[in-house]
C-alpha cells in the first residue's frame, strides 16, 4: 500500500507521530536479527506449499485491522461467506493483518479470534499468511482502541492505521512490549498449519519513517526466531530495492517477498532481482489496473517465473481499496476499479477476472 499519496490528500504531517524518540545513547543494543533458513530449506517448504494463490484480507465490514480483530466488531459470519467466495475462485492462501493494540489490551481474547479465523480459513482449505506490523497510516493517526471512524466517501483506505503505531516503531521503551507480542503470537502459532508463512512488517519506513524502521526490522526478525517457528520467516521490499532498509529484508527472509504495482515490464524486474538470492520468491502484493497491472497481464508473468501471489484485496468494503490512491474526498467510484475483485453481494466486479483466477486453479493444481 502506499500511504504517502494519501496524506498528500489529507494535508497530514507525520513529524509529530514520529517524535519522541527515547535517546539511543541510554539503551541497550538491538538484539542479534538471527539467521534465515537455508537455501535447501526453503525450497522444500515452497515444493511442499504448492502454488500459492491469495489476495490481501479484511472482511467487507472493517475499516481497518482494529475494527477487524476488535471482540466487537470481529464479524466471523461475513469472513466465512467472504472466504467461501474465495475458495471458489480458486484462492488458496490469504494475507492477514494483525494489530499490536487489540493483542495488548486482551492477549487471550486476540489469539482466540485469531483461532476462530484459522478455523474458518481452514475449512474453506485456505492457509494464511500472518503479519505482524505495518507502517502504513493512510488515516494520519495512531491505532486506537473502540470505534474507529467511519471511512471518508471517495478516499481510498481513509481509515486505515498503522501497527503497533508509528511512535513506538522508533521509541525504545515501547519495545518490550512488542517482544513480548512478536513472541506470544508467534510462538502460539509456531507449528500450526493453517499457518503458511509470517510476513512479520509490512511496508517498514512507510510514513516517512524510511531507515528510523530497521531496528525494529532487525529486532522483529530477532524475536521472531526466538520463538522456532516452523513456518518461514519474510518481510517485502516495496520502494527502493536497493536501499540499506530493503537489502537488509532480503538478506534476513527465509523465503522472498515483495510488492509489485507496477505495470508489466517493471514486474519483471524486481522478479529478477528477487529471484538473483536463490530463494522461492512471493509477491505478497500487486493489482493496480489503471497502469496495466492486470489479472491478464499479470498472472501469466507469475506462473511463468513460477511466483507465489496475494493481489490486493478481495471484497469491496469499508476499507474503499477499489478506488485510486489518490482519490480525494467525494470522488465517485471509479469506472476502472484500482483493487478488489468481488462486489459487497459477491459477484465479480469482472467476469473475465473471475475466469482466469479459476483457470489458475485448473492449470496449476491444489
């Protein structure tokens, strides 16, 4: 997702969520980030995933991963009729967002919705992609807990926040806190096999937070293998490839990840690049029809370079993904919609869509 466009729009600075920091000089260092699995191993967890096939996940009725995970908006009826539709199209996998605040305020409630939702997945045999963080703030503030806004008309993803919050990515004292969250949720779900992979930070140095996110980067990884997870560890690159930020993602994912909005020919560039590590490679996000990143266009490239996928998003809901990024207040829906695949009832937004994501299944098997 790219958030920058959008506070653009909303005429937001970040600067002041990003102030505060407690002063390095006074803290101990970051711990050690561990190693990624070998080659070997990752190979033979791709072989025995199979193709993977998956969309970006929030149900129709959330604005954002809070409203998700919340006990009472936490809506296991609509993820279950959403998630049949996507078994039917031929999803295997999706990508799920979580969020540090909700876990906070009630550890055991978070992990047993969390369940629920595997659960659910598991019966429309959909394995799932867990992340853990995210520095993306289309909304311009702070998670917080109790009813989020309502979603601005005509805003792409206007209520969307970050996790665990753009304050505590750079503040220290915040940090034992999120060990304990990156090691309670991982190690609760570390052999669990509706579990498919951890994608543990989602756009780090989004929010113009750039390089101020690598600690947390590293000691996330850290943490995270800590708890033995037997699912592979990644995190994706999605702006500069070549930045200190996205070299050090690639060298400490197990498997590797990326986003992919770009029109064809530069999809086949970063795959390249991702592919020069000699790793199983993921694009945990892509779909942007407007500059010819297509179903058509895309999907042939992904099996070609044999590329595991998860597009954004599935259901147009509250979140308004299926308008542009940059949309403005009181825009009206576009005629080509930027995300999303399935009306609020279910049906295609394109029929010819809904074809090709079956002939994948057909072709590709599992």
């Amino acid at each position: 997702m790219n958030c920058r466009l959008l506070l653009a729009f909303f005429g937001l600075s970040l600067a002041a969520l990003t102030q505060g920091s407690a002063d390095k000089s006074d803290l101990p260092a970051r711990p050690a980030s561990g190693q990624p699995w070998g080659v070997k191993k990752a190979w033979n967890w791709h072989r025995q995933a199979g193709p993977i096939r998956g969309c970006n996940y929030l149900p129709r009725t959330a604005v954002n991963s809070t409203e998700m995970w919340q006990a009472e908006t936490f809506d296991p009826q609509t993820i279950d009729q959403e998630l049949g539709w996507a078994e039917a199209l031929g999803y295997n996998s999706v990508r799920l967002f979580l969020q540090f605040v909700v876990w906070q305020q009630d550890p055991k409630g978070f992990k047993q919705r969390l369940n629920q939702f595997l659960r659910i997945a598991g019966q429309h045999r959909i394995r799932v992609m867990l992340i853990l963080f995210d520095d993306c703030a289309f909304a311009g503030r702070e998670p917080y807990l109790g009813k989020q806004d309502e979603p601005v008309p005509g805003v792409h993803n206007s209520g969307w926040v970050p996790s665990p919050g753009l304050r505590r990515v750079t503040d220290r004292t915040a940090w034992p806190e999120l060990e304990k969250y990156v090691k309670d949720v991982v190690g609760s779900f570390a052999q669990d096999r509706r579990v498919l992979i951890w994608d543990l930070y989602n756009e780090p140095g989004n929010s113009n937070l750039c390089d101020k996110s690598l600690p947390l980067v590293e000691a996330t990884f850290a943490w995270a293998r800590v708890a033995k997870p037997s699912q592979p560890l990644t995190m994706g690159p999605w702006a500069d490839f070549d930045s200190l930020l996205s070299r050090r993602m690639f060298e400490l994912s197990d498997v590797i990840s990326f986003h992919g909005y770009d029109a064809p020919d530069g999809l086949r560039k970063k795959i390249e690049l991702c592919r020069s590590f000699g790793r199983p490679v993921i694009c945990t996000e892509w779909l942007r029809r407007q500059v010819g990143n297509t179903f058509a266009a895309i999907l042939p490239i992904l099996a070609e370079q044999n590329v595991g996928w998860y597009h954004w998003g599935l259901v147009a809901g509250r979140t308004q993904t299926y308008l542009p990024w940059e949309s403005k207040k009181g825009d009206p829906p576009p005629k080509v919609w930027q995300h999303d695949v399935l009306q609020p009832d279910g049906t295609p937004y394109d029929a010819k869509e809904a074809d090709l994501l079956r002939a994948q299944r057909r072709n590709r098997g599992r």
